[in-house]
C-alpha cells in the first residue's frame, strides 16, 4: 500500500500510519499496530483516487480482523 501512494501528494499522514503499523506488526506489538491501522483508516481521506481509498480501507478492515481474529484464537 505505501508503495502504491508514492503518486500522491499529501499523503504523508496515511504513510506514516501504515509505516508504524508495520513496524508493530514486525515487532509483535497488537495493540499497538491496531492503533496505527486505524488511524490510517481515518487519513483514508487524503487519497485523491476513490479506487485506491476503497481497496485500502477493504484491506484494512481484513489486517484488522485477522489480527482480531488471531488474538481469540489464543
């Protein structure tokens, strides 16, 4: 997704978002990583293209809830 955002200006929010998710994720860090996604959901708003807002935040809610559904399966 940030690779796909290089297009865009204004965009720095929703990077910086999914940067630090990602770092929590590589971190094991859960609630942490939730947090970052979404917030990224809510800058969601600064991609111009309504194609890409659309797919991003349909793979966000998945990231979410695979992560949901990770934590009580533990």
């Amino acid at each position: 997704m940030i690779a796909a955002l290089e297009r865009f200006s204004n965009v720095d929010l929703l990077k910086e978002h999914l940067q630090s998710a990602r770092q929590y994720l590589l971190g094991a860090m859960p609630e942490e990583y939730l947090l970052s996604l979404g917030w990224a959901r809510q800058a969601l708003d600064t991609v111009p293209d309504s194609d890409i807002q659309s797919r991003f935040d349909k793979t966000i809610a998945e990231l979410v809830a695979d992560v949901s559904g990770a934590s009580r399966a533990s």
